[in-house]
C-alpha cells in the first residue's frame, strides 16, 4: 500500500470532483478506484472540504501545471516523461492519447510499484508497454538513473523530468544531487520541481496551515526537512548546471487556474514551482 501522503493526495483530487463545483481543474477518480477506502473516507479529518480546500487546491495546481507542461513538451517532440516519487498519479490511466506518444516511466518505492501495478491489473487498466513502473529503494540509493535506464530510458534523448511534493522530506544535499543527475541527460531536457517555502514567506492566513501539516508530517514519520526561498531554489539548479532556471510562484498558478471560479477554492500560498531546462 503507498503512503499515507500518496493516499491523501489521491483523496484529495477526487473530492474534487465529488464536492467543488465545475469547471475542475483536474478530473481524477482513478486513484480513488486504486484505493477502495471505507465509504466513509470523506468523513475523515484531512478530507473536511471547510478546512482543506487551500492544501486540495495546491494539490490540483501543482498537478494540472505539470500535465500542461507535459503536453507542451510533447507537441514538441519529446517523447520521454519520468516522474519521480509518482505515488498514485494518474496521467496514463486519464490522458490515454498523449500518454501514448510518450514512454512514461514512473519512479517509487518496489512495494509501491509491486501494489499499483496489481491494483491496474485488478482494474482493468493494465500496464502497457510504454508505462513503466520503475521500482527503487530511495533509501538504500540514491540512485535512481541505472533502473531507470534498465527500464529503458534513453538518456541520449530529451525527456520530462518532475519530481512534485517530494523535496520537503529530503535533505538538502540530496536535493542537489538529484538536480545534477537531471542537467546530465540530454539537451533540451525540463525539470520541474515543487518547493515549500519558509513560514515567513508565506500568507499570513496559511501559516497556521503550514504549521499543523509540519506537526501532521512529523507525526506520520515522514517529517518535513527542507524549505527554500525561490533563490535558493534558482541557485541549487544553476549550480547544478541547468543552462536556464525559473521560478513559477504559487500565485501565478492560482491565478492561471482558479481565475473567475464563484465558490472561492483557491490554492493555499507555500508551495511554488522550479523548472529548469538544459
């Protein structure tokens, strides 16, 4: 079974379609499917529509940020998608055309990989061949480029490389070592990363927020470790080698997503974006 945060994050983009109203940002109930939780799983605490709408709508701005920018880099010829900690994502199962364009490989833990691609083959979603469940132990390795490579990635060729939701519960070293391992593959090659910023930075109005998932995260065993500035962030990439870097805020996604919406859903200020190309 995944992780309590890969289960939550699935939750959370189907209660979107379940409790806010149209347009949705992002329409998935796969991972719902893929879970089978209680038929009471919206009454749990972290699932309250009231008091999670801001971390559920950065959940979905984050998501949809990243399905776009896979879209685009496709119609432009890049063929390859690696996702890095996928946990439950959904992109095969829900954009089948695109999806098979590309070769997507998706990078997790060997008993997260082992339980999904059981729970596909139960469903009826199967695993075609150009998805691949690529098994590591981040834990034991930091290497992560020989599977992938062993899965069939083609490192002479440019590809997609995210890593979303990942970077607060890793070292800062590792962090940069994993940025260096991405500006090493091909030219014309784009990460994107997501980062939490420091308290300080954030809204006012969310820092109680941050504050409790901080205690909640550190509860679960899976504590929060890192939190950048945007330069910092910038900086780790440049150094990293990436030959362009920029910083996608928050807002800029809340206002490219969310714009016009009546019911007030609105991502919670804190999680911004680095997308860097080689």
């Amino acid at each position: 079974m995944p992780d309590n945060t890969a289960v939550r994050v699935a939750l959370w983009r189907a209660l979107h379609v379940q409790v806010d109203a149209p347009p949705h940002v992002l329409a998935d109930e796969v991972g719902l499917r893929l879970i089978t939780p209680d038929g009471d799983w919206r009454s749990r605490p972290d699932m309250d529509p009231r008091f999670t709408s801001g971390f559920r709508a950065s959940i979905l701005a984050r998501a949809r940020f990243v399905e776009d920018l896979v879209a685009e880099q496709a119609d432009r010829g890049v063929t390859q998608y690696v996702i890095l900690g996928a946990g439950l994502d959904t992109f095969v199962q829900r954009h089948g055309q695109l999806a098979g364009r590309l070769t997507v490989f998706e990078i997790d833990r060997p008993r997260t990989q082992a339980w999904k691609r059981e729970r596909l083959t139960d469903l009826g979603y199967g695993v075609p061949d150009w998805l691949r469940l690529v098994p590591v132990d981040f834990e034991a390795s930091g290497d992560w480029l020989t599977p992938l490579s062993a899965a069939g990635f083609d490192d002479g060729r440019p590809a997609v490389i995210v890593s979303t939701g990942v970077t607060m519960y890793l070292s800062r070293q590792v962090t940069a070592a994993t940025l260096r391992q991405i500006a090493g593959l091909a030219p014309g090659s784009t990460a994107a990363m997501t980062f939490l910023l420091p308290a300080d930075l954030l809204d006012e109005a969310d820092r109680a927020g941050l504050a409790a998932s901080k205690t909640g995260a550190h509860s679960a065993g899976t504590p929060f470790v890192s939190f950048y500035t945007p330069d910092e962030m910038l900086t780790l990439a440049r150094e990293a080698g990436f030959a362009d870097v920029r910083h996608v805020p928050g807002r800029e996604l809340a206002a490219r997503y969310f714009s016009g919406r009546t019911d007030g859903l609105r991502p919670s200020s804190g999680e911004d974006v680095l997308v860097a190309t080689i």
